[in-house]
C-alpha cells in the first residue's frame, strides 16, 4: 500500500510541476483603451484662446481586434476634472482619438472638453482612464521636466 502512495504522489507532484513549467510569467497585460500620448503644454504661450486650450490634448489608442463602445468612459486629471464620453462612442481596432481641452464639433477622431481653461499641468500630473463602471483601464503621469510623455 505504501508503494501505490508514493507512486500516485510521484505522479501528482509530475503533473502539477509538469503544467507549472510551462506557463508563462505573469506580466502586465496590455489595456483595452490605452492612453497613447499626453500633449500637456501647447506650442506657445498660454494665451487661453480656443486653439490654445485645443492644442492640449490626450491621445487613447483601441489596442484590441474589437470595436470598444466608450460610452460613459471617462478621462480625468489629478485635480478630479473629469471628461465623460456621451452617447454611443465607438472606437475602431487600433484607431485613436484625439481629447481636446477646448471647444469644437466632435467627430469619430477628434472629442472637445469644452472647457475654457487648460487641464493638464505643465509642472507634472496624470491621465487616468476609466470604464463605464468605473474601473481604471490605463494611467499616465509627467513631472515637470522632459517632452509629451508617450504613455
């Protein structure tokens, strides 16, 4: 009897060592709706007009082979200003948008914040990207230093 148990522990301790070499080391996985790129300092000086605030701007990029509906997605900065996607907002596989802080005419690459006041800090901040049910999808930060982080 004691041989039967060593032998099926054997084979245990095989199978299971066996199935835990091959898997694959956990790493991050890749986010749905990635924040590709932050523009946090538009060219020039910081004037306030409309093209000023809207050459601020955030880039998501859809890495998935789907089509992602963002629909109450939101975008928002450390000091909680908070961009929501409204309606049916649906991003292609592999295509962008472009998050503006200014005002405009949305179209299927280009959304406007609408507000009339920069949103990113030149001296460091973040981007955090959430779903509809409020779950953190991607992040992005800077400080004050360096060029338009690539996220």
């Amino acid at each position: 009897m004691r041989h039967g148990f060593i032998g099926f522990v054997a084979a245990l301790a095989a199978a299971v060592g066996g199935s835990l070499a091959v898997a694959a080391p956990a790493r991050a996985a890749t986010p749905a709706v990635q924040i590709a790129k932050v523009y946090y300092n538009s060219p020039g000086s910081d004037t306030g007009s409309n093209s000023s605030l809207n050459a601020e701007y955030v880039r998501l990029t859809n890495r998935r082979s789907t089509t992602i509906n963002l629909k109450y997605w939101t975008l928002r900065d450390k000091a909680n200003h908070v961009y929501t996607f409204s309606g049916d907002f649906r991003l292609a596989s592999g295509a962008s948008v472009h998050i503006h802080t200014g005002k405009g005419t949305n179209t299927s690459t280009h959304r406007y914040w609408g507000s009339g006041a920069y949103i990113w800090n030149n001296s460091g901040d973040a981007a955090y990207l959430r779903n509809s049910a409020g779950t953190a999808i991607d992040s992005c930060s800077w400080g004050s230093s360096g060029s338009y982080p690539s996220c």
